[in-house]
C-alpha cells in the first residue's frame, strides 16, 4: 500500500471551510478510484494559520496515477485552492505503509 502525502496552510478562520472543500474536491473523489484505501484529513491550528496535511491511500503507484497523472510527486490542485492556501507544498511524498490497522 502506498501513502501519498501533502501539505498546506490556510489562515485559522478558514480552516473549517478548507476541510470541507478538501472533501468535496479532493479526498472524496479520491476514495472512488480503483485502488482507493482510504484517506485521511489532518488539520490543527497554530497561531494565525490551520495546517493541513492529507494522506491518501492506494494499493500502487499505478493507481496514484489516475489521481495525480504521470507526475507523481507534484501536488495536484483544484480550482478554489488559490482562496484559501496561504502556504503549499508543490510537491508530495510517497510512502510504503508497513503497519495495517482494522
């Protein structure tokens, strides 16, 4: 299985809406691809900005492919992004789960 991982940052008082578009444009579709394991959604506040980092899980690389495309460590991003990032990574990580949880 693999974790692909990104981070970003938005100011503090959007971080409520920032989780619900991340839902809607990102993660959401993302659970319906072949391949899908799942994905998580971590927010928490410091100061004046919500930090994000999301993690989706897939069973290959070949199925972050029809996610991400053939650039598989740059970060994907959607139209509304620009409203609300204030901090972005550009590029992703990727890796291998050892440890499965039930």
């Amino acid at each position: 299985m693999i974790a692909r991982v990104w981070r970003g940052a938005t100011r503090a008082e959007d971080g409520e809406e920032y989780a619900a578009y991340v839902e809607e444009s990102g993660t959401g579709p993302a659970r319906k691809l072949p391949g899908s394991r799942g994905t998580l959604v971590l927010r928490r506040t410091s100061g004046d900005l919500a930090e994000f980092e999301t993690i989706i899980l897939f069973d290959s690389l070949d199925n972050v492919r029809a996610f991400a495309g053939d650039d598989l460590e740059a970060a994907v991003f959607f139209p509304e992004d620009d409203r609300y990032l204030v901090e972005r990574d550009l590029w992703v990580s990727h890796h291998e789960v050892d440890v499965h949880m039930v």
